[in-house]
C-alpha cells in the first residue's frame, strides 16, 4: 500500500514539475519575443531619425504603450529629456489631440495603410515655437499582422514660414497687379471712347459732303467695322477688370460678366444674388468675381457644360458663392489639384487665394443641375452688414 502512495505522489510531482517547466518555458519564450520586438522597434526608431528628416521618432507596441522613443531634441514643452516609454498614447501630452484621441482606429489595425495626421505647434524651452507635422501609421510585418504603431513628426516650421512670405507677396503683387489693370482699363475705356466719337462724327461730315452712293455705302462699313473694333475692345477692357465691380460692387458686375458670357459661348447662365446692397471688403469682391471667371471657363472647357447656376449668398458679414454646371463634373477632389487651367488663375490658384482671405474652397457634385459645383466661403468680407438684406 505504501509503494502505491508513492507512486502516486511521485506522478502527481512528475505532472505538476511538467506543468511549473511549461509555464516558465512559455515566460521565457515570452520573454526572448518581448526583447526581439523591443529591439527591433528601437532597430526601426534609430534608423528612421538617422535616414529620414523626422523630428520625433515614436513607437507603440500592441497595447498601445510607448516601447521607443526618439527626438533631435533634448527637451521641449511636455517632454522633460525623460523618454516616455511605458506610457499610453493618450498619455502622451505633446501629441496632438487628434492623435491621441483618434488613435485608436488606428491602433485597432485599421486597413492596410491606415494613419491619421495633424500639424501642430510645440514650444522649446527658450519659448521658440516650431511646427511639427505628425502622422501615425502601423507597421505591419510579412503576414500583414501589425507589430507597432508608429508616430512620428517632421519640422515644417522653415516650410510654413517661407508659405505664409510667399502668400504676402503674392497678395502686394496681385494688388499692384490689380491696380494696374484698372489703370489700363479705364485709360483704354476713355481714350476708345474718344476715338468712336471722333470717328463716327468725321463719317458723318463725309457723308454729307459726298454724293456718291458707293462711297456713302463704304463709310456705313468703316462705321460698323469701327463699331465692331469698339466692342471687341470693350469685351477685352471687361476682361481686364469690369468697371461695375468697382462702381456698382460685386453682385451687378457677376450679372453683367453673366449676361456677356452667356452671349459670347451660347449657354445659359442663371445668377441667385442674395447679396444685393452689401457692401463687399474690394480685395475680396475682386477674388471672387475672378473666381467665378475662373470657375464658369473651367465649366465650359473642361466639364463641357451648356448652362451654369452663380448664386451669391451670405450670413451675417460671411459670404459663400457657388457656380454650378450640367457638365461632366469632377472625377473627385483631387481635380482641385490636377486643374491648373490654361487660362491662369486656376482652381490650385483659387484655393490658395481663398486660404489667404481665411477661406476655404470645395469641390462637389450639383444636385441642381447635374455637374460639378465649385463652392468658396470668405469669412468677414462684408463691411457693412447692415445694408444687406
């Protein structure tokens, strides 16, 4: 009976010793793939801020904790010299929010490729602020599982600076651009003007003193041919700067430049002016009417269209228009890039201008008339908001 106890206990010893090395052995295992992921992921950060222009190099492990952590630089605002490793995502204060708290789609996996960015600002310690440009991506191993996260940032302080220079100077040098077509205009406008009077004044002392039928008949034609010159002109005088613009505002010169453009390519084109009496920043009406220019060219060479929509709204002192067309429309939004018009201004242009008045500019299908639609918002345009209806 003894022998048999012992034997007993013996394999209940042997089992449980089985189990105790299985379990150490699968801590061990543990362990070794832990240490190879922690040093390829230190492998990954050291070699992306040695070879790329990153700033900030960060990476989280599965559990959305930091396992790596990289910068150019030793401390700044919320990062103390002291690498965060350990921490959550959402506990990493520099990141930018939307990061932090949209992260975790990104974390879950997503779909191949998925990643989420954000510019935002962060402070050196001798108050100098730079502009990080961030982005948050997994990196996927052979089978495509995920294996990190990672976030990292690149300076575009440089970048934007050299942007927000350009765009000043561009401003001075469209408004003298500006200011010069209108001199041009209103010269040519006077001195064409002259010119069709004094003309039309000398065929008519001509005809009276001249009796002869065919050549009363060839000064009716130098009439209409000089009539004819005269309207060209003024049509080309209309393109470098339409006068109503300037003395009637922005809503009249939109119904005019209609009126001449469904004219000139046979089309329909139909204005909704909810604007009427407003009183319009000049800077801005000038943008907008050379958008809506721009946008109705675009319309009828590029999406083919036969009619077009151009409403003119506001709320409060913020104005929106739109110009609508039953052409082909946009193949998606990055027409807004692509399209760059022959004519000059372009829609790449628009969305610049629109971004220096603090506007925004989109892309859309028009549910009223079938094609595309090109909508531009301008905060604070309209300097008397009380004269609107």
């Amino acid at each position: 009976m003894p022998a048999e106890i012992d034997m007993d206990f013996i394999i209940a010893i042997t089992f449980v010793v089985a189990a105790i090395i299985l379990v150490l052995s699968a801590f061990a295992y543990q362990l070794v793939s832990s240490g190879k992921r922690l040093k390829k992921a230190q492998r990954l950060s050291d070699a992306i801020l040695e070879y790329t222009p990153a700033f900030i190099m960060i990476i989280f492990d599965d559990k959305k904790k930091v396992v790596s952590f990289n910068t150019r630089m030793p401390s700044f605002q919320g990062f103390d010299g002291k690498p965060p490793l350990g921490k959550k995502l959402d506990e990493v204060g520099f990141l930018p929010s939307q990061l932090r708290q949209n992260g975790s789609a990104v974390q879950n996996g997503g779909p191949p490729g998925a990643n989420l960015k954000s510019i935002a600002p962060i402070k050196l310690n001798d108050g100098t602020q730079l502009f990080i440009d961030w982005e948050l991506l997994p990196f996927r191993d052979r089978t495509g599982k995920v294996e990190f996260h990672i976030a990292y940032g690149y300076d575009r302080t440089e970048l934007l600076q050299s942007q927000q220079k350009l765009a000043v100077l561009t401003n001075k040098l469209e408004q003298a651009e500006e200011q010069s077509r209108k001199k041009i205009a209103e010269d040519l406008h006077d001195k064409i003007g002259e010119i069709l009077i004094a003309s039309n004044r000398g065929i008519a002392r001509l005809k009276r003193k001249i009796n002869s039928e065919d050549a009363i008949a060839g000064l009716d034609a130098l009439g209409q041919s000089i009539q004819q010159f005269t309207t060209g002109a003024r049509s080309l005088i209309f393109d470098l700067i339409p006068r109503a613009l300037y003395s009637l505002g922005l809503g009249a010169a939109v119904e005019n430049f209609a009126t001449q453009f469904s004219e000139q390519h046979h089309l329909s084109v139909k204005v909704a002016d909810a604007l009427q009496n407003c009183q319009v920043d000049q800077s801005v009406a000038i943008f907008l009417f050379k958008a809506i220019r721009e946008s109705a060219i675009n319309a009828i060479k590029h999406g083919k269209a036969s009619e077009l929509l151009i409403t003119l709204q506001h709320k409060n002192q913020d104005i929106t228009i739109s110009v609508e067309d039953n052409g082909c429309g946009f193949a998606g939004k990055q027409d807004l890039f692509r399209l760059k018009a022959d004519s000059g201004f372009g829609l790449f242009n628009l969305k610049n201008r629109a971004e220096q008045f603090k506007g925004n500019i989109g892309i859309e299908q028009s549910e009223a008339l079938g094609g595309g639609k090109i909508t531009i918002s301008v905060p604070g345009a309209i300097t008397k908001e009380e004269e609107c209806p």
